[in-house]
C-alpha cells in the first residue's frame, strides 16, 4: 500500500509538472509575440523618448509590484500582458535607433536569432537532462547585484568599455537564470506557471537587448 501511494504520489507530480511547464510556455508564447507587436507599434508611431520610458518603467513595475497580487487568479494572466506589453512598447525607440543603422536590420535579426538559439538550446538542455541548478541561485543573485551596480554606475561614468562588460556580463547572467528558473519548473520548485512566464521573459527581454548592445558595438555601429 505504502508503494502504491508513493507511484501514485510521484505520477501526481509528474503530472503537475508538464501541466506548469506547458502552461508557461503557451503563456511566454503569447506573451513574446504580444510585446512583439506593441514593439513594432512604438516603432510605427515613434513616441517621445519620455514617453517609452515611463513605458518601460511602467511595465517592470506592473510585474515586480502589482502582479504578485494577482499571480494565483485569471486576473493575473492579463496583468501579465500588460507588463510585457509596455516592455515591448517601451523598447521600440531603440529598436528604432537601430532600424536606422546601415546594418541596423540585420543586427536586430542577429539578436533575435541569437536570444532564441540560447534560449531554446539551454531549455533543452535541463528538460533533457532534469538537472536541478538550484545551486547557481545565490551566486546568480549576488552577480545581479554587481551588474546592476555597475550599470548605474556607468550611467554617469559612460564609459564605452564598462558598458561593453555589463551587457556580456547580462547575457551570462540571463543564460544562467533560463537554466535556473527551467531547473526549478522540472524539478517542481516553481509551480505558479504565471509567475514562471514572468520571470522567464524578463529573461529573455534581457538576454535580447544586451545581444542588441554588443552587436551593435561589434559591427562598428
């Protein structure tokens, strides 16, 4: 009996799971592709820099503040479009600025290409292997912590070389939160899929503008 509560307990879980991981998906899918087509509105309609600021502003705190409120209803669903909408619009007038480059077209492409390779290369990876990376979680924060310190730093400072590091240094840090927070779906530690999808579109929105950063830097423009 004891056995037969155990496999049923284990397939619970199982279950469980892929219900999480599939859910998330669907709804970073959806999500990719909305923040997608508010970036190529604000490109369209090219809003005043302030504007896409308080956009982009507006859509971190729609994630970081207002949806933990909501994340365990359908109403957070939608509040998680919105944040990933104003991110979207808020990142067209760089995309714009870049659009405008002799190679600015297929920078954008590269980085796009680029994001989805890492992407889907280092999911495959953990949902191959069901590796739990829960070890890399404080050293992933503390790392976050330095860039994030170093990035206003360098606002003031502006210097090119410090800016080339931060962006690298964005990439490896949001390379290393898609194996974290897959790591943590697979393995049952993470079974809000709302909150899942959030977290891994920050990382890839990150993942994607650093990209941006270096190629352009790498390509002369």
């Amino acid at each position: 009996m004891q056995n037969t509560n155990t496999i049923t307990r284990s397939a619970e879980s199982i279950l469980s799971t892929n219900r999480v991981l599939r859910n998330t998906y669907a709804l970073l899918a959806a999500t990719l592709l909305f923040s997608a087509v508010m970036a190529a509105v604000s490109m369209a309609i090219a809003p005043p820099r302030g504007m896409a600021m308080i956009a982009t502003f507006g859509g971190i705190g729609v994630l970081m503040f207002l949806l933990p409120r909501f994340e365990n209803s359908g109403t957070g669903i939608g509040i998680v479009f919105l944040g990933t909408g104003l991110l979207g619009f808020g990142i067209g007038p760089m995309l714009s600025a870049y659009a405008a480059l002799p190679n600015g077209p297929s920078i954008i492409a590269t980085a796009m290409g680029g994001t989805g390779v890492i992407f889907l290369a280092l999911s495959g990876y953990v949902l191959t292997t069901k590796k739990s990376f829960d070890f890399m979680g404080g050293m992933l924060m503390v790392g976050l912590i330095v860039v994030f310190g170093a990035a206003i730093i360098n606002i003031f400072a502006q210097i090119p070389a410090l800016s080339i590091v931060v962006s690298a240094a964005i990439v490896l840090l949001m390379s290393g939160f898609i194996l974290f927070d897959t790591g943590r779906i697979i393995n049952g530690g993470e079974t809000n899929y709302i909150r899942a999808t959030t977290s891994m579109f920050i990382n890839i929105f990150n993942l994607f503008t650093s990209l941006l950063h270096l190629l352009g830097i790498m390509s002369d423009d």
